[in-house]
C-alpha cells in the first residue's frame, strides 16, 4: 500500500512540474508576443507620421518650386580636357 501512495504521489508531482514548466513557458510567450503588438503598433503610427510628413513636404516644396528653366549651354566643355 506504500508503494501506491508513492507512486500517486510521484505521479501527482509530475502532473504539477509539468503544468508549473507550462505556465511558465505561456508566460513567457505571452509576454513576448504583446511585446510584439506593441512594437508593431508604434511602428504603425511611425509609418502614418511620416506620411503626414512627406505629405507636408511635397505641398511645401511644390508651393515653393519654379518651373526650371533649360539650360541652353551645356556644361560638356568643362568634362572634356583640352588636348
């Protein structure tokens, strides 16, 4: 009859080292996986900002931009050396 008790308790032992290694192990995936949302979620609202901003840019940078005017000489003569 000892020997039953020992086994039931060696058995119940067992059952809660495992289930203690698996809550820890969900923990620490759990963790890391809200971890990952955020990061994501920041990354996100980085991304929509520097829309806005490249949004802002080209508004400023067309309301200030002249037409280019070409350039009837061209600057060949300076690439070429004289011989």
């Amino acid at each position: 009859m000892l020997n039953e008790v020992a086994n039931g308790t060696a058995g119940a032992a067992l059952l809660l080292g495992l289930t203690l290694i698996g809550l820890v192990a969900w923990f620490f995936i759990n963790s890391a996986s809200v971890r990952a949302n955020e990061q994501i979620r920041l990354l996100e609202a980085l991304l929509d900002e520097q829309k806005h901003q490249n949004q802002l840019l080209l508004k400023l940078v067309g309301a200030q931009q002249s037409p280019a005017q070409p350039d009837e000489e061209s600057d060949f003569i300076r690439l070429i050396p004289e011989r």
